[in-house]
C-alpha cells in the first residue's frame, strides 16, 4: 500500500487508487501465506505420530507369511519380526 502511494504520484491512476490496489494485494498475499503456513504447521503435527501399535498375527499357514509381510510393509509397518516355534 505504501509503495502505491508512494509511485502513484508517476503512475498514471493517482496515489489513492494504487494505495487500494496495494492494499487489496498485501491482504491477499498475506491470507494466503498464513494459510499456507498453517496448512503446513498442521500437516506437520499430525504426521509424526507418537502412537505405537504391537500387533501379533498368527498365521498357520507358512506359504501366507510372505503375503502378510507384504501387506504389512504396505501399510508403513515400523517394524517387522517373524517368530518361529521349534
């Protein structure tokens, strides 16, 4: 705004309507990079989860293993641990 009204002296349009204008993109500008920013402080939040789950599965079935490994990494598993009886 203030540099509209400033060079709105040399500018065809006057001081006053170039102060608008400036006034109209500051505001714009300056709502959509705070919504940005807070778009992306809470992305951030919710992303790091500090939640753990301890999941046991027992499959009979030795052949199923490596398909339920799979899924398991597939849905962004921390970690993985086979146990084996015997």
């Amino acid at each position: 705004m203030l540099l509209g009204s400033i060079y709105g002296f040399i500018l065809e349009w006057g001081p006053i309507f170039w102060a608008l204008i400036g006034l109209v993109f500051g505001l714009v500008s300056g709502f959509l990079i705070k919504w940005f920013y807070i778009k992306a402080k809470y992305k951030r939040k919710f992303n790091t989860s500090k939640t753990e789950v301890f999941l046991m599965v027992y499959i009979k079935d030795k052949t199923k293993v490596e398909k339920a490994k799979e899924i398991l990494w597939q849905h962004n598993a921390q970690g993985l641990t086979l146990f084996s009886k015997g």
